[in-house]
C-alpha cells in the first residue's frame, strides 16, 4: 500500500502576476479540508474559490470568496442536513518573491475556511432539540415527559425558582435581627 500523495490545487505564478492581475476560479475537492476525522462535519463536495490576485506595492494581494456545501449534524437534535458556507473576505498579502516562483494558496485556503465553522452547527436557529429525559425529537413534537422536571435537575430548578422570586419580590423577611 502506498501513501496518498498531497495535490496542491491553488498555486499561483508570480512571475505572470508582474505582467497583469490574475483572476483565478477553481474548484479544489473537498478532501483537502481533511475533515475525514471530524465526526459532526463532511464535506462531498468541492470548494468553489473566485479570487483576484495582483502584484500591489511589491507585495501579492490576494482576494476573493470562497464557498463550499458541507453535510453537518445538528448539535441540538442529531440530524445530518446540508450548509452552503460562504468566505466572501477572504484575503492574503504575500511578499513578491524575487524571481518566478509558485505560492500556494490551498492551505491558506482550507485555514480561512475552518475559522469560519460556528462553534455548533444548528440545522435551524428554530431546532428544539432533544428532550433531556426521554430523547424524543422535539421538532416532531411534544413529548409525554416534557411536563416533567427532569430528576437530577429538581433541586437546581427550586434554587431557581427562588432567585427568581426573590427578584420580583425584594428579599424574604424574618422575625430575626440577624436577617435585618
């Protein structure tokens, strides 16, 4: 068995930018986001970039949008549903390399991408999620139990409740001198 080979798919000539703006579409596949570990998160399809790459004060400016269509699972109910996620400032100032040399772009690219993940992937802001006693979809409906207060949460939802009415009520009295 050999090893997969790392194909690098963004790599721009510098020395064809010295002459004029290079404005570069590809697709690069989604493997080179290395998400095959990532058990909330995959990626069937390619990465759609459209950048404009020029040489601008002896420097490289990259920029562009970037997009991609990932299968996620909802952190609330546990469903796989599709997001069309959207890099729209994606930008990039290299040094301009003396002579002719390619720059990659493709992990500048997968970085950009990743930073832009939500810390919990949600298939709707609506999403009820689970019931924490029962397990029951909530987006289907109600469940039996969901009247119930949960057994292990019983002594912090009176901690609640008194705090709350404490609030809306000033703080309990008592006979005592201690409390006054």
């Amino acid at each position: 068995m050999c090893a997969a080979r790392k194909v690098d798919f963004m790599i721009i000539d510098s020395g064809s930018l010295r002459k004029r703006p290079m404005h570069l579409r590809r697709e690069m596949p989604g493997a080179l986001l290395e998400l095959e570990r990532e058990p909330f998160l995959r990626c069937p399809a390619d990465v759609h970039c459209d950048l404009h790459a020029e040489c601008v004060g002896g420097e490289l400016l990259v920029r562009g949008r970037l997009t991609v269509v990932l299968e996620c699972l909802c952190s609330r109910c546990g469903k796989w549903f599709s997001r069309r996620l959207e890099v729209s400032d994606f930008t990039r100032v290299f040094p301009m390399p003396a002579g002719n040399e390619s720059i990659d772009l493709t992990t500048d690219i997968r970085e950009d991408i990743i930073l832009s993940f939500p810390s919990n992937w949600l298939c709707g802001e609506s999403c009820r999620g689970l019931c924490p006693v029962c397990g029951a979809d909530l987006n289907d409906g109600d469940c039996a139990c969901r009247e119930q207060t949960p057994p292990g949460w019983a002594g912090a939802w009176d901690v609640l409740n008194l705090e709350l009415d404490r609030k809306k009520n000033g703080p309990a009295r008592s006979g005592n001198m201690e409390d006054k």
